[in-house]
C-alpha cells in the first residue's frame, strides 16, 4: 500500500473537526494579516455541538506536565513513561512532584532537562509564583506569556494547551 493510500485511508477513519463560526471567523483574519496565504482552499465546515466529541482534560497542572514528559517522543513512549511515573507515584501533583528526588524522577524514563523543568514548574505552583488556575481569566495571548515563561513550555505548546485542555475554540496555530 503506497504512503498515499494509507494517508487516505486514515483520513477515512476520523471525524471532521468542528468549529464556532467565532473561530472561523479569527482564523480568515489571521490568514489574511499574514500575507503568506493568498488563497484558503473552501471547506464545508459546520458547527453542531451534539457533535462535540473532541477529549480534553481539565486538570491543567497535569496537563503542563504531562506536554512536558510527551515532547520530542513518540506517542508510545509518552505512554511508557507516564504509566511507570503514575505506577512509581500515584497522583501527580505539584507536591508530590516536590517531595520526588530528582534520580527517581528521572528512573521513570524522563531526561534530566524535562526532571528540571518539571520541578521549577512545581515548585512555582506551591510557593505561588504560579497560578494555574488564574490563567482562565486571562487573555490567550496573557496565557500564552506567562505559559511560555515557563521552562520547558512554548509557544506551540500553550496554544495546544488552550485548545486541548482550557478549550479556548479560536486558537489557530502556527507552529
């Protein structure tokens, strides 16, 4: 089976993608303030939320970590080392990660730079230098600073992060 056909037959099996016409509406703007698009092919996009189907996750401290532990790996090895880091220490929480050494952190499959990133994010939670749940009253470019201040954490990977777990529906990324 040619790489096309695969391609094909994947795109068969999924769902289209719904979006408000909010969204829609954001996404023509940005397109059109870049000058890189001149033309966006037509599609027939509709809106319905019986549809709504799209997983998110509501805890956003696990969230950060977890995009953290998952960067640069492949979606099996994300699923490796997040079953040994819940095996090894049940709930992952800000204090938990705290009172975890650096070394059984690490045990668990994770480099010694995502260990690092993933403490000073902690850390930042407990002693109130960061406030998770603040950011639901910011803005989405106010998120996407303070999430990018974090070490370990981007651009791209705020804008997945409000999408895919604060639900913001007119984040378009450009990666």
């Amino acid at each position: 089976m040619s790489k096309l056909s695969k391609l094909a037959s994947q795109a068969k099996k999924t769902k289209p993608v719904a979006f408000t016409e909010e969204a829609i509406k954001n996404f023509t703007q940005k397109v059109e303030d870049t000058g890189v698009v001149e033309t966006v092919a037509t599609a027939k996009i509709s809106y319905n939320p019986a549809n709504d189907y799209r997983e998110t996750d509501n805890d956003l401290f696990l969230s950060i970590v977890k995009q953290i532990v998952g960067q640069q790996i492949s979606a099996p090895a994300f699923k490796t080392v997040w079953k040994r880091v819940e095996d090894k220490f049940g709930d992952v929480t800000a204090e938990n990660i705290c009172n975890i050494s650096d070394d059984e952190l690490q045990s668990c499959g994770l480099s010694y730079r995502k260990v690092s990133y993933i403490k000073d994010f902690a850390h930042k939670v407990l002693n109130g230098e960061f406030d998770v749940d603040k950011l639901a009253q910011m803005t989405d470019e106010e998120v996407i600073k303070e999430l990018s201040a974090l070490k370990g954490i981007g651009v791209w990977t705020a804008e997945m992060l409000m999408l895919f777990c604060m639900q913001r529906p007119d984040i378009v990324s450009f990666g």
